[in-house]
C-alpha cells in the first residue's frame, strides 16, 4: 500500500481507502463488515470513510465498532453532514447548528473523540457560505475536527470557499470527494484544474463506476441477480445511466487488457484512477474480505495501459461538468 498527502497538508492517506456507504448497515451484517475493515488494516489501508446519513446514521455505528480496540492513531477516520438525518427542518444541510449537533452525533456513533476529515456532503443554497465555514473553523478549534473537507461541489463553490478561508483566516479545505471513474470523468476540465492549482485533493468514490467496470454487465443480457442493478434499495437508481449497452460493450472490450497485464478488472478500474495526481485516494466498498484485498492490490497503471483504456472508452465516458450539482434550494 502507497501513501498520499491530502492536499497540502501533512496528512497522509491511503492511496486506497475503505468506505461503507452502501454496505454498513444495510446490505451487509455486521459480522462481514467486521471482517472486512479488519481485512482492510491488515492490506495496509489506514483511510475509513463513511457519512452521517449512510444507512440512516447505522453505517457510523457499524464503523465505530469495527475499529473498536484500534488504535486511534493509526488510522484516519472520515465522515460528512448535509444529507437529511431526522424530520426536522435543522436536521440538514450546513447551517451552524446542524453541523455542530451532527458532528456530536457522528463522534458518539464512531465512539471517538475526533474526525480526521469533517466533509460538507453537498454545497448547501440555503445556508451563507461564512456561517458554514466559521462552524466548521470552531469544529477544528476544539479539537473534534483535524482538517475540513467538500464533497461533489462545483469548482466555482470550492474557489468561494477557499476566498472566504483565506479572507477570514479559516483553514482551508484540504479535499473534495467526486465521484470519479475511467466511465465518469466530470471533474477532469473545471474541478481537478483549481484544486491543482490550490492544493485540494481528490479522494474519489465509485472508482469502479458502482461495479460497471468489472464487466459483470454484459450488453443486452438480463442484469445479474443479487448485483447492485437490481437493488432498489442500494443504489440501482443511480447505476443505470452506466448500464447501456454502448458503455457495456465497450467495458467488455478492456477485459483483455486487464487479462494481458495480469490484473483483475476491478485493479484496471482503480489504477486508472490513481494515474491521476490530483487523487488522493480511491475509496472501495466490499462485502467480502476478499474483496477488499484484491482491490488494495491494486497500483497505478503503466502508461501505455492507461491510454489503452481511454482508447477504448473515449466514445463512451462521461466528461459533462455540469453533472456535479447539490440539490436547489427547498421551497
């Protein structure tokens, strides 16, 4: 396992991070998910991701359990507030009060006394910009929180918070967490520029475009059960733009690229995503210890190998800017 500096701060991640968004709490028992962040610390991986609202708050208590008895200093642990988490009108978004009262609720789930990465989930419309910075700053002044990062945000929202950060003597974000693939490649002309510019890392979420670029998938076959295509209730809305037979065909086309290498499919996915230096870390999810291992296995693709996979995808992959947007303002 390779390590790297998040943004230009001192701390350092796994280039491979673990995270529990859709398996923690919901589609996994507990026992497994035990297994697997043991798993993921015996391969190397130090990073933990997870959010407030994955499996309605569940998936933070499974986490904190899981490293339970780990020692605090030998792992970064990292976590998020926007996203509804109860039925009240303060129970979202990035005012002060939410903030403040989810991250005491987010540390008592993971049964610590401090988040390495504090993540605004979404950028919030509704809430100044100065209020969520300052709430965020206090966090960091208390102690609870070591280093402030975003979460699919607009390159013009990251500039925003970085001029009031430096107006106001905050500290700056260190991260952004988009989502990011060789099929999903929207931050690449607005968002990885500026943050290359200003010492903002990526650590990226669905390196393996949500299991698509396993080839798995197969054009104009029944999707496999048991897969997370066919799981309503784990992420089978947000697959779909990914399933269509172009796209598919062409992910079957990089299975003999992956096979001559001597590589899995899922290491071909997630080494093209650490070619790129603005990436901090690739986030993975699992359900198995296997699967965890085989993905810590994977590095940074050889160049040649890397053009080849964008040869074979360039017709198909996503490039659009304008799909990272958070939700408008509520009426």
């Amino acid at each position: 396992m390779d390590y790297r500096h998040l943004g230009r701060s001192g701390l350092k991640v796994s280039e491979i991070s673990y995270g529990n968004w859709l398996t923690h709490g919901s589609q996994v028992e507990a026992d497994a998910a035990h297994a697997c962040v043991r798993e993921a610390l015996d391969v190397g991986i130090t990073t933990f991701d997870t959010a407030d609202v994955y499996a309605g708050t569940k998936a933070e208590t499974v986490l904190g359990e899981a490293l339970k008895g780990v020692k605090r200093s030998s792992y970064e642990l990292f976590t998020k507030v926007y996203w509804p988490t109860g039925a009240g009108m303060n129970e979202r978004g990035l005012s002060r009060k939410h903030i403040l009262e989810s991250c005491n609720a987010s540390l008592e789930r993971l049964q610590t006394d401090h988040i390495d990465l504090y993540q605004a989930h979404r950028f919030d419309y509704e809430t100044p910009l100065e209020e969520t910075l300052q709430a965020f700053e206090d966090l960091v002044r208390s102690g609870k929180v070591m280093y402030i990062g975003v979460s699919e945000w607009k390159a013009s929202e990251i500039a925003q918070a970085l001029e009031i950060a430096d107006r106001m003597g905050f500290d700056r974000i260190v991260s952004n967490q988009p989502q990011y693939s060789a099929l999903y490649r929207v931050i690449e002309s607005e968002v990885a520029p500026l943050c290359e510019k200003e010492g903002v890392s990526q650590i990226v979420w669905s390196p393996i475009a949500q299991g698509v670029l396993t080839g798995k998938y197969a054009p104009g076959a029944p999707l496999p059960e048991g897969t997370r295509a066919t799981d309503e209730a784990g992420g089978a809305n947000m697959i779909k733009r990914l399933l269509s037979d172009d796209i598919l065909r062409a992910v079957q086309e990089l299975k003999p690229l992956a096979a001559d290498a001597g590589i899995s499919m899922a290491q071909l996915a997630i080494g093209w995503v650490l070619c790129n230096d603005n990436v901090a870390s690739a986030i993975v999810g699992a359900s198995r210890p296997e699967q965890v291992r085989d993905n810590a296995a994977a590095t940074r693709l050889e160049p040649d190998l890397k053009k080849a996979v964008d040869d074979v995808l360039a017709g198909v992959a996503m490039t659009d800017p304008g799909l990272t947007a958070s939700p408008p303002k509520r009426p």
